[in-house]
C-alpha cells in the first residue's frame, strides 16, 4: 500500500528526469530494463507529469513514437509542454485511462510498455483534488475530473457494510467495519480534514508499528482506487500487453501497495508459466536505494516487475 511515501511533493527541474514537483520513482532501472530500441514505438501508460517519458523519449529519437496515456487532463498538459525537442519521436497524449489499450491497439506493434501507478505528486499537491488528508479540501479524489464518482459521494451515500468492503478490499483496513460505522454516523463529511478526523478518533493506533502511519492512510488509499477503477483498469492492461507487444518486447510496471503487486507478480508468473508468452526479468521486485528513498521519500515503497514477450 501507499503508506511508504511523503504526501510532500518534491524535486524541481527540468531535463533531469523532474519536472513540476515530481520525482520520477526508480527512472534509471525502469528505463534500463524497457531496454529502449531507436526508431521503435513505445507506451507510458502513466505519462504524467512525463519524467518517465522524457527519458524514453530521448532514447527513442526519430522516427520513434511514444504514446502517453493519462487520466488527469492537468498532468498532460505539463507533460506535452515538455515532451518536444529536435530529433525526437512522434509524441501522441491521449487523456484516459490504459484500459483503452485492451480494444484499441494493433496486436504486436509495441516495443515496450511502461507503467508507473499509484497517485502523482502534482495530485497530492493539490488541495482541491481532495487526494491527501494533509490538507483541507473537497472530497474529490477523481483522476479525470470528467469522471461522475467522486469520494464524497462514496463517503456519504453507499451503505455502511459497502463502505466497509471497500476500505477492507482497496485498503486492506483491518479496522473497516469500525471506521465505517463512524463514517455513517458523521455524515454528511465533505472535506477531507472532516473525513480525516472521523478515521482517526475511530482508529486510534493499538501498537508501535501503527503510529507510524497516519490511522487514515489505508482508507484515502481505498478510496482513491475506487473511485478511479485502478485495479480492474490495471487488469485490463495486463490482459493486453501480451497481445500487443512484438516479440521481444518488453513490460516495465512500478506499484506502490501490495494489492497492485500481487495482481501484477500473478500476471507475469501466469503469462511465464501456463501460458509461456512472457520471460520473467525479475525474479524478485527491484525496490530503489537507501540513497533514492531518502531523497524521495515515496520511492520507499515502489516495487518494480518486467517481462518480456517470447
């Protein structure tokens, strides 16, 4: 879960792999392990503010193509500002989730395929998105602002056993039924410092490992991943990349909890095994440096997998 990273937002620059506020989480390793072919087409699932992107992008060259694929209309507009420079690929953005990748790609046309998930620093940063409950705002939490679900509809108006399973299934909240209960008797909560505040009067730590996270953190989590469909979007994108990747492609996917990196490890040990169309290339996740984690403090939990297509 997401409870290894800073809700602060760090890093600036431009050129360097930083842009806007992000640090791109293990760049060099996901770069060394997409193993970048010039002139070939690549996807960054999660272009966002286009720190992974960047890279690819420089490597790539013309006549290369990078397609990004992002849900926050925001990220991309900072993304296309810098994905331009002189002998540098075809940069197509499109504003959505990945899952679009399962019906509208040509089979076996990608080189590789990268996928950095989790919620990005330009989100937590912003008050108004509703992601972080470090900071009063509305109950948003909506990636694509398009989108008609948002938390705060979540919060106040399904049951309480529903809103229980959410925070137990996305969050992985042992304390789901208790926080839930509150939540009901609370409502209406609009704010995520309201919300934050109900959470934490209802589950107070009971030992040492728990003060160290904030009593809220694993229920913001769920929330987020249910109101953005991030896990059925996630298997979506695992179903299609072995179809659409050529031969010696390759996938680079970086989670930050343990739900993402469980469907992710099952995908590629299955497509490995059974079905015998990926080559594992980390037998283990990579996981950043004692150097990396403390300049960024949300690399402490990130765990990189790659494949590739046989």
């Amino acid at each position: 879960m997401d409870e290894g990273f800073s809700e602060t937002p760090q890093g600036v620059g431009h050129g360097s792999g930083k842009q806007a506020g992000h640090v791109p989480v293990l760049l060099k390793e996901a770069i060394d392990f997409l193993h970048v072919r010039r002139g070939g087409t690549y996807i960054d699932a999660t272009v966002g503010l286009g720190g992974h992107s960047f890279e690819i992008a420089k490597r790539l060259g013309a006549p290369g193509r990078l397609i990004g694929f992002d849900k926050d209309p925001a990220a991309l507009e900072i993304a296309r500002e810098r994905l331009t420079g002189e002998d540098w690929p075809a940069v197509e953005l499109r504003q959505g989730s990945f899952a679009e990748l399962a019906n509208g790609q040509p089979p076996a046309t990608i080189d590789g395929l990268l996928a950095d998930l989790g919620v990005s620093s330009l989100q937590l940063g912003s008050a108004a998105r509703g992601f972080s409950f470090q900071a009063e705002g509305p109950l948003d939490m909506r990636m694509d602002p398009h989108n008609e679900r948002t938390a705060e509809q979540v919060v106040n108006h399904i049951s309480e056993r529903e809103l229980a399973d959410v925070i137990y299934e996305f969050g992985e909240e042992r304390r789901s039924r208790r926080i839930a209960r509150a939540i009901v008797r609370s409502r209406p909560i609009q704010s995520t410092a309201h919300l934050a505040e109900v959470i934490s009067a209802a589950a107070r730590p009971m030992n040492q490992a728990e003060r160290k996270i904030h009593p809220a953190t694993r229920t913001f989590q769920a929330l987020r991943i249910f109101v953005n469909r991030e896990l059925d979007d996630l298997r979506a994108l695992l179903e299609a990349a072995p179809r659409i990747l050529k031969p010696g492609g390759r996938m680079v996917v970086i989670s930050f909890h343990s739900l993402e990196d469980r469907i992710v490890k099952d995908a590629f040990r299955e497509g490995s095994m059974k079905d015998k169309y990926f080559r594992v290339l980390t037998k283990k996740p990579v996981t950043a440096s004692e150097e990396e984690s403390d300049r960024n403090p949300r690399a402490r939990s990130a765990k990189l997998r790659a494949v590739e297509r046989v």
